[in-house]
C-alpha cells in the first residue's frame, strides 16, 4: 500500500529538481520513489501546482 507523503516533502523535492538536481537524483535524496519525483514535476509544469 502507498503511503501519503506530506506537501512539505513535495515542495522541497519540486524545488531541488528547480534547483538543478535530477528528477532520480532528488528522489534518492528525499528517500522517495524516481516514479513519485517525475509524477510531480510533470503536474507541476503541467498546472503550475504541487
């Protein structure tokens, strides 16, 4: 089962990925799937939101 990761921990991988990390890069840093860390920043740039 999946578990709820928090807004806050969206926000800082989004940012790191701004920032200049790859996507699989700030996943391994937040401990967070790669899958999780592109399924986000693709919905970012799609609707500009978290």
């Amino acid at each position: 089962m999946a578990a709820y990761l928090s807004q806050d921990i969206r926000i800082r991988v989004l940012r790191a990925i701004g920032g200049g990390l790859s996507r699989n890069t700030a996943a391994k840093r937040f401990a967070i799937s790669s899958a999780s860390a592109v399924r986000w920043m693709q919905t970012c740039l799609r609707t500009g939101r978290t």
